[in-house]
C-alpha cells in the first residue's frame, strides 16, 4: 500500500508543545478539531505520547513507534521501524504523525502536509517542535479558532 504522512500539532508562538508529558494548555475547541481532521485515519505516535493519552483514540488505527521490545500494550499496533508500516493494512493510506517531539523530527521531512494550531502566547513547557516553515512552500491563510488559529502547510 502506498501511504503518506501528515503531521497534526499543537504549538505556542515558540514551538512549544509540552509539559512533563502533557499539553502546556487546555483549549476544547482544538481537541475537537484534532478529532476531526484524525478520525478515520491511522495515527501514529511515539510510546511516551501513547502512554500520556492513557488509552487507544477510538475511531482510529493506533499505531506506537518504540524501540522497546518488550512494550506491548493491548488495543495498539507496535512498530518498532517505520519500515514495518508496509506490513500493516492501514485503514486509510493517510497516517497522522501526532507526536511527540522525536517522532515529528524523524517524521518532517517525510511529511507531505503540516496541520498546525497555533496557540496564541508563550506557555512553560520542556518540549518544543523543530523548525518546519522551509520544508513546506505554501500554507493556507490563518483560520481564526476558539482559542488557536489552524494553519495548513504543504508542498
């Protein structure tokens, strides 16, 4: 199957998007929309992220990228290389990246497109996404949310 990677997150004005394995902020309007342009889809994670949502998203081939070989909680697909992913009957051939930070690093250059709600401020956090904006040409303009705006970019 052939299949390709859009990143969905959630930034402040300085790239910031967690605290000690959580959301620096609590915006309802933007986990809605994370649910809306998720569901349906494949999402793949890294274990800490997996582990900081306590449960599989239903509506959702969760899929956890881990180097750990004994970690193998039930409800979830473990991959431990992204090459295992052409062995997996993706529900839709469109996977959202969804974190965490070492998982968007490996993850950006491969991604085709870039959704990213941007959190107006500068919260406290200890994890921070890697500069993105010159691997992706072209962005829609800036849709004003409840509490974020939600830009798309792609090339």
């Amino acid at each position: 199957m052939i299949f390709h990677f859009t990143g969905v997150v959630a930034m402040d004005e300085r790239r910031a998007i967690g605290l000690r394995g959580s959301l620096p902020w609590h915006i309802p309007a933007d986990l809605r929309h994370f649910k809306q342009i998720t569901m349906s889809h494949p999402i793949l994670m890294g274990r800490k992220t997996f582990e900081s949502l306590g449960r599989p998203l239903p509506g959702r081939q969760n899929i956890v990228l881990s180097r750990n070989a004994d970690y193998r909680p039930e409800g979830i697909c473990i991959i431990r290389d992204l090459s295992e992913l052409e062995q997996i009957k993706l529900q839709n051939p469109e996977i959202m990246v969804i974190g965490g930070a070492k998982i968007y690093k490996l993850l950006l250059p491969l991604m085709s497109k870039l959704h990213v709600s941007r959190v107006p401020g500068f919260h406290k956090a200890d994890t921070f996404f890697p500069p993105f904006e010159h691997l992706f040409p072209a962005h829609s303009s800036p849709l004003p949310m409840d509490g974020f705006s939600a830009i798309t970019y792609t090339r």
